[in-house]
C-alpha cells in the first residue's frame, strides 16, 4: 500500500498573473493507492492523477482531511519528469490554454469555498439548459465537455471517460463516442467476464468448450483518443455459420461511433490480466493521445511524442450497446485511423530469441503435431480444456538456425481462445496445415493462445504481397535428438538399444484393416463379424496393435534412464530401435535422471503451393 499526500487540484488559466495562482490552497488530502496501481503508474512526487469513480471516502477523528480509498480508477495526466511542465500544470509558451479538467477531488467532497461550489453548480447548469445555445455557447461549451460535434439530436464525443462520467454507470443513449477499432475477437459467453491470464490461474474453473453454434460473442477492443481503451461486447456469434477474418477484415483499423451504450463491468489488471495483456501490445499508440485537461497543441508542446512518458491504462470499461440500439455505426472513410496499430508478424526464430515473456506475439507456423482432448458429440467434435499442438516453421528447419533455438514449439490453446468450425475441422483432419497465430502470448518455453487471440487458416487471409514473409515448411521435418536440456512437454528424436521391457504396462487392442480406426462394434446377429463405424465397412481380419514400455539405453545419457512408451515398437531386447519421434510425458532430474518419453507420428506437411 502506497499512502500519498496529494493536493486537491482546481479549474485554473494560463492568463491568471503570478507564478502560484491557480493552484489549490486546500488542506491536502491523503490518497492510499495499491501497490500493483503505484508500480504500474510509477508515482513519484509532482505526478498529477486522476481518479476516477468509483472510490470512497474515509472520514477519521482528530485528522485534519479525508482519506481516499479504493483509487483502482486512476490515470496519471503528466508526469513530473516530462519536460517543459510547471507544478501549477500550465503550459509555457502557450497565450491560452483551454481546459476541460476533470472534477476534482476538491470538488467532489465539498471541502471548496463556497464560491468555487456555487461557480461549479453554475457551470452544471450551463451545460443541462444548452438544448439550442448560440453559436458563441455551443464553442464554448464543446472546449469545456471535449464534444467534437454538436447537433439537435446527437453529441459527438472524443472521450470515452468524459461520456461515461457524465451520463453515469446507466450509459448513455443520444451519445455519440467515436473511436477507432484497434482488436477483433470472440470470447465464450460463460466467460464473458474477464479471465486470469495464466493457466495456473485457471485449474479449478470448469472451462468452456472452443467450438460451438451459441457460445461465443463478438467483442470489438476500441481506443479514444485519449489512449482509453474499452471492450464492446456484440451479439452472440455463430462459429458454424460465419468467419471470423471477414468480421475482423470488415472492423479492424476503422474508425466508429458508439452509440446507445450500456456499463457492463469495470475492470482492473487485477481482475482482468488476459484482457490488459492485450491492451499493453497496443501501447503507446502510433500517434501523440490526448491528455485530459489539454489541448492537443499544449500536449505535443511539453515533450511526450509518442505517449511513451505515459504507462498504459490501468482500467478499462466492458460495453454493450442497449437493447434495441444498434451500438456500433462504421465511418465511410477512405483511410484507416492514425491511431490504429496492425499486428506485427515475426518468424518463430525472432519470437523465441527477442520476444520477452507475457509480450503478445503473431506468427504463421506449420502444425505438426497435437495432442486435444476431445468431447463426444455427434456431428461436429468438441475441443474442451488445454489443447497442444506443436508446430514449426523454416526459420527452426533451417540448417543455419540457433542451436541453443528448438526445432519445434508446444503451443497451449485454452478454452478462452475460441476457434471457427473452419479451424477445428482442419485441426481434426490428420494432416499438417500452416495456420496463423494472432496475439498470442510468450511464456517461458511454449506459446499460450488465450483471450484475444485469433487462430485462423494460412490461405483464408494471406494475399501475394505477404507471401515473402510466410515461407512455409519445405522437406520432412527434422526434430531435436534427446539431451540433457530436453524439457517436459517437447518433442524429440530417440535412438537406442531396448535393454528392457515393462511387461505391466503392456496390452494391446484390435483396429480395422482399412483406415486403422479403434470404433469397431460387433454385426448385430453376428458373433465374430466386426464393423467399422469410421469408414462404414464390415471388418473381417482386423489388426492387432500392442503399446509397450521399453527402457533405452541411450548414449548421450549414459547415467541416465530413459523410458518409451510406444506403439509401433518391435521389441527385442538387445536390438537397436530409432530414431524414433517422441513426445516427452516427464523429466525427473532428483536423485537421478528419468525421462518418460511417448512414440508419437507426425502430421504430414501439406507442402501445398499457396492459393
């Protein structure tokens, strides 16, 4: 906890004459803000913050002010290190500045003379009673409120944070709040409010499942100018029935009006780490934002370019458009928004070698290998709980890479990134296809595909000018032999002598001839007739397959003791088996070393030319 003694700011104008006036002689307040709000928005002495409702007031005897609680909703205006800035927080260089600060602290607790009240009161009632103002009032009152454009029956509003403060936690209706659409994504609908980021986060939460006709809703992450960003949740999407690149083709970069909006959620980076993850990519924005209580000229003027000196938002608002309003009204424009940031692709090479951890990354790679867990179901099969599949591209095949860089790469797909039809169905075919992968996140050796990220098909999105930058996987696909730094849950390559057999694992099953299928039930009537429900053939001579485990004695790891569990093995002891790709199930370094290795098949790359 961070106790700061703050000092209640009021309305001030640069044409006020002596070096302290237009600063507050109130009593000072103190602040508590949390640790995690203090490090995100480094306070320092000097700083000027704003927080927002809601917070609480806490009254205690025999102190001279209030103190303020519960500041999870602060946004700090200037830093006292940004250059040119003077502690009354008036602009030099500038004959005028016009203000549209937000309410103090001062204002809100009524701890102002009287007079500043009653001009408070008065300003309030200027701006209820300005239905038909005159040319003269409506400037006027569009610099003070931040309104861009003002007509009979609709206000135009840059700031999401000064629409939303003044029409209250209801929302708003005539309201118009332009913004740019910076993401695209679906979120489950029994996860509509935001998840932990981390996997370990989530173990004891009954996960949804990724795919299915009503699960999902369409949700727009939108930015001010201001740099605020909020997340607008849509309708509930059909991911049999519609594609997920055409509606983020159709809304990314554009530039729109919010119109008709209800508060669903306020959330913090504490509640909603998957959702600020997200929202971190995406800082600082592209061009200089805003800064509340300024002119845009005022702003470029003390030294902040690119937004760089400000941290991201430490809160965001979760918005839904009222019931029988349209919510979301597109811009007819030619160009994109300035303000719009594209996602940056980079090969797996660079992402493993520069991408630091928790960053968001996007890649196109090659399936070759996965490992889902899947729900019964009769028409279309189900992806429920984490997902992993392994994949590669020609950055790791090259015979130039970095050695001390994997040949391959588990990535996690959770229940909280929602995949189309189109995507599960090729993922189900057993073939190798290059997909797309967008912000998604870099953890410590494998990549997490969580909220916000976006899985779509190589072809579906791909056109002639990026083909250079996708160069898909050529040739078979070579993994990295087994070593002493192989870790859990990567893949390898084995080759050893069988030294060993654990005959208590062993047994062994029978699959149809024709497609190799395990669902194989008897012929109604028929005793010793089996018949295949995977290709719809009566099976006559079935096979037998046998899994075993054998014990390896491996000459790279001469102490160590290394274990297969394998399915194709021909099990002779004191034969040489290998190499063998294999997915690895344990790494035990304590007392000794044992490694649990699975024989696995991979995917067959595709090697297609691109459509």
């Amino acid at each position: 906890m961070l106790v700061t003694l703050c000092q209640p700011l009021i309305e001030t104008s640069i044409d006020q004459t002596g070096e302290d006036e237009g600063t507050s002689t109130q009593a000072p307040l103190k602040v508590l803000f949390t640790r995690e709000t203090a490090s995100h928005l480094r306070i320092v002495s000097g700083d000027l913050v704003h927080v927002h409702s809601p917070w609480q007031k806490l009254v205690i005897q025999d102190q001279e002010g209030p103190v303020i609680l519960c500041t999870y909703f602060s946004q700090k205006i200037l830093s006292n290190k940004d250059p040119g800035t003077k502690d009354n927080y008036c602009c030099p260089g500038q004959t005028e500045v016009v203000r549209k600060a937000p309410i103090s602290l001062a204002m809100r607790f009524n701890l102002t003379a009287s007079k500043l009240k009653h001009d408070f009161d008065c300003d309030q009632d200027k701006a209820r009673s300005a239905e038909n103002p005159s040319a003269t009032q409506q400037e006027s009152l569009k610099k003070e409120r931040g309104i861009t454009h003002w007509s009979a029956d609709n206000l135009v509003w840059d700031s999401l944070l000064e629409v939303i403060e003044s029409q209250g936690t209801a929302g708003w209706t005539k309201q118009n709040v332009k913004v740019v659409i910076q993401r695209v994504y679906c979120l489950p609908v029994k996860d509509i409010l935001h998840n932990q980021l981390t996997r370990k986060d989530q173990s004891d939460i009954s996960l949804p499942s990724n795919v299915g006709q009503q699960n999902a809703r369409l949700c727009l992450l939108v930015q001010d100018v201001y740099g605020l960003f909020s997340e607008v949740q849509l309708r509930t999407y059909s991911l049999l029935e519609e594609d997920l690149q055409q509606q983020s083709a159709c809304w990314e970069g554009k530039r729109c009006y919010l119109k008709g909006m209800k508060i669903i959620q306020r959330t913090t980076r504490g509640r909603s780490s998957g959702l600020f993850s997200l929202i971190d990519s995406l800082w600082p924005p592209l061009i200089p934002p805003k800064v509340h209580g300024q002119s845009q000229g005022s702003q470029e003027s003390v030294g902040s370019p690119s937004g760089a000196l400000l941290p991201a938002p430490s809160f965001c608002y979760v918005l839904a458009a009222r019931p029988g309003e349209r919510g979301i009204e597109l811009l007819q424009e030619e160009n994109g928004s300035d303000l719009y940031r594209p996602s940056a692709w980079h090969n797996l090479e660079h992402i493993l070698q520069y991408i630091p951890e928790s960053h968001r990354c996007s890649f196109s790679a090659e399936v070759i290998y996965r490992r889902l867990q899947f729900q019964a179901q009769t028409a279309n099969q189900q992806i429920s709980g984490e997902n992993w599949v392994f994949v590669t591209d020609s950055t790791l095949q090259s015979s130039t890479h970095d050695p001390l860089v994997p040949r391959s790469l588990p990535v996690c797909v959770t229940s909280f990134c929602v995949l189309c039809a189109e995507v599960t169905k090729e993922l189900n075919d057993g073939s190798s296809h290059t997909l797309l992968f967008k912000d998604a996140i870099v953890e410590k050796d494998n990549i997490v595909c969580a909220e916000g990220t976006v899985l779509s098909l190589y072809n579906s999105v791909l056109d002639s000018s990026r083909e250079q930058e996708f160069s898909q996987v050529t040739g078979p696909v070579t993994l990295d032999e087994l070593s002493i730094a192989t870790k859990m849950c990567s893949l390898c390559t084995v080759q050893g002598t069988v030294v060993g057999v654990d005959e208590t694992t062993a047994f062994s099953w029978i699959v149809c001839n024709r497609c190799g299928s395990e669902k194989l039930e008897k012929k109604t009537g028929e005793r010793k007739s089996l018949y295949c429900r995977q290709c719809v053939q009566p099976v006559t001579t079935p096979l037998t397959k046998m899994q075993l485990e054998v014990f390896l004695q491996y000459p790279a790891l001469p102490q160590s003791t290394v274990k297969v569990k394998g399915y194709e093995i021909e099990c002779v002891l004191g034969k040489e088996t290998g190499p063998l790709n294999c997915y690895v199930r344990s790494v035990t370094k304590q007392p000794s070393c044992w490694i649990g290795l699975e024989e696995i098949s991979l995917q067959q790359a595709s090697n297609q030319p691109l459509q």
